[in-house]
C-alpha cells in the first residue's frame, strides 16, 4: 500500500513520506496517515478585547477567549509572532485543552466568542473546528484571524460554525506574496470572496510596510479590487509596522503614510477605513451618512458607543456589522 | 525556633511541593494524536 500521503489543507499542498512534516510543521506522515501535531495543544491562551483581533463591527466591547497552537502555512519576514508561528509544536510549552474545555473556559470568563488566531489557524484547523462546533452549539460565537491560504473545500465547512473572519491581505502583488512572505496572493483572493459567499462577517487587515507594499497605486488597486468584489461595507484595518523578526532593517510605518492609505482607499469608495497599532481617530467607526462619531475607540477599547440596534445613534443609518 | 526543626520543616515544605506537583501531572488530561482531515494517499 502506498505510503505517500499529500495533505490537501491548504495552497502549499505539501507531499509527505512517511515521518517527513508538513511546511507548516503541524502535521505529519505517520505510517502512510496525516496527523495534527497540535489538536488539544495550545500555545498561546488569552482573553482579549474583540477590538485586538481586530474586529470594530463585531460585538464591539466584548471579550473574546483567543487560542493559538505552533505554526504557519507562510514564512512571513515581518511576523509579529514568529517566535510560535514559525516554530515546531515540540519548541514550545503547551496546554492540554481540548475543544471542549476551550469553550467552557470561554463562558467561564464570560467571553461571548472564541477566537483562532495569533498565528495560523488552518494549521490547527481540526481542533478549530471542533471547538467551533462546541462552542456554537453553546452559544459561543466563532472568529478567527487568518491569512486566507487555505483551499476552498475546507474553508467552505469551516465557514457554517464561523460567524466572523478578519483576513490578512498582505500585499496587492504577487511578487510581494513571493519574496515576502513565501506563498501566493490569488488563493487569499479566493478565500475572501468564500467567506462572502458564505455569509461570514468579513474585514480586512493590511500590514503597511515602508517601501515593500505602502504604494498608494497598488493601495487604490486593492480597495478597488474589495469593492468591486466583496463590496464597499467590509471594514478595513490599516495597520503600523514595527520592526521585527527578518525586517528589523526597516523603519516604523510613518503616520502620512498611513493616512495617505487610508485617504486612497476612502477615495476608492470603502466606507469603514482604520488606522490600526496607532493612536489616531481612524480607529473610530464614523457613519458614513452623517460623518458623526458612533463608536470611540482609544487602542483596544470602547469609550463610546451610539450604536442602537445596528443604526447610528443620530441618524439612524443602518451600520453593517454583527451588533448583538 | 531551633535548627534542627528548621530543617525538618524546609525538609517537609519541599517534600509536599514536588509531591503536590506530580499528582497534578497525572490529572492532566491527555489529549491523543488526532488524525488530520482533508488529506489523500498517492499512488
């Protein structure tokens, strides 16, 4: 019996001999079957703001339980969280926590979600969905926080427990997915356009990266690109990049650019531009009718909210988002 | 207090610390080796 296994997960579509591991390093080939390396074994548990993810049209205020195991289907030179996201399940300390007691602790610290995120979560994609099931059929709401590099078959199953979705859209370029990041942008652009499909509430987080994607030409494509396919009321998240991990050669993103960003994509017609990792009032919600302030954010808390029942306090204009 | 019971309790502290420790390492629960999904053998 052959023993070659190739696991269809993701774009990576790793071929595996028995005991090799997968790129991610959370699965591997045992005997001619695919194993998780890391259903059950978090390395990283917090409850966090909602607004830390970040979400700003779901559940605004809310605290969410946030699980994350070792590994990464990419390799990005920028990662925030590269010391786990580009470890081996084995390098780092664990919990014990399966999907279960995950949920449990969730109520228990009355979070109103569960969230997958800080690195991968497709790596772990078993123990998501299964937690994912648990916890919806407890009341709990399911996020994750992903970089889209997943094929659609799973994305599609995942996407009936998962009530909300904030993916990372790296870069506008092919190339800047290449060098950068070690993967492709088209599959992140299919996976966007499954998650509206499927009616997963959706927003979008846009690292900006002094001279590697922070040209506002490839800034207006991409908003363009979002209107046009997944519509003008996703939120986008404009975020500040600080030295880290491969790139500590490169300075902080300056404030200009980033308002410069976050002016071109407005210009593009998106209606809910943020400014994230930064202290500015792009990290309020504005209705887009009456250009009033509804909800106030300093960092990752709510100081205001004129939100009633999904409309603006003042005008009355539907906002989109999950409110309740 | 004397020495000699000073050193008895430091004795019995640390005894019933790594006693303490080692129970709740069995409790653990263990969770085992979950075999993956969407996956398919070569030929």
């Amino acid at each position: 019996m052959a023993k070659t296994v190739q696991c269809e997960l993701c774009p990576n579509g790793c071929v595996l001999e028995p005991g090799q591991r997968s790129r991610c390093r959370a699965r591997t080939n045992r005997g001619g079957t695919l194993y998780s390396l890391v259903y059950g074994k978090p390395c990283a548990v917090h409850v966090d703001p909602i607004e830390k993810k970040p979400f700003f049209h779901f559940l605004p205020g809310t605290k969410a339980f946030s699980i994350a195991t070792a590994g990464c289907v990419l390799s990005c030179k920028f990662c925030q969280n590269w010391q786990i996201s580009q470890a081996r399940p084995e390098d780092t300390d664990t919990y014990d926590l399966p999907p279960a007691q995950v949920v449990s602790n969730a109520l228990a610290y009355q979070c109103r979600s569960v969230t997958y995120t800080y690195t991968e979560p497709t790596v772990f994609y078993e123990y998501m969905y299964d937690t994912a099931i648990i916890a919806k059929n407890r009341g709990v709401k399911n996020t994750m926080h992903s970089c889209g590099y997943i094929n659609e078959k799973p994305l599609r199953i995942l996407s009936k427990y998962l009530d909300a979705a904030d993916i990372d859209l790296k870069g506008f370029t092919e190339d800047f997915y290449a060098r950068i990041c070690g993967g492709s942008l088209k599959p992140v652009l299919h996976a966007l356009t499954i998650l509206r499909e499927e009616k997963v509430w959706l927003e979008i987080t846009n690292l900006v990266i002094p001279t590697l994607n922070d040209d506002v030409k490839k800034i207006v494509e991409m908003s363009s690109w979002i209107v046009r396919n997944l519509g003008a009321d996703v939120p986008i998240h404009f975020s500040r990049f600080f030295p880290n991990y491969k790139l500590n050669n490169l300075p902080p993103t300056p404030l200009e650019t980033l308002e410069s960003a976050r002016k071109a994509a407005m210009d593009a017609g998106m209606k809910f531009v943020y400014l994230g990792n930064i202290r500015h009032e792009g990290e309020s919600t504005s209705c887009p009718n009456c250009k009033k302030v509804i909800i106030e954010r300093i960092g990752y808390f709510v100081k205001q909210n004129h939100l009633a029942n999904g409309r603006c306090g003042f005008c009355s204009t539907a906002i989109p988002g999950v409110w309740s | 207090m004397k020495r000699r019971e000073f050193f008895k309790l430091l004795i019995a502290g640390a005894f019933l610390t790594l006693r303490g420790k080692k129970s709740d390492a069995k409790e653990k629960p263990k969770v085992p080796l979950k075999e993956a999904m969407f996956w398919k053998r070569l030929d």
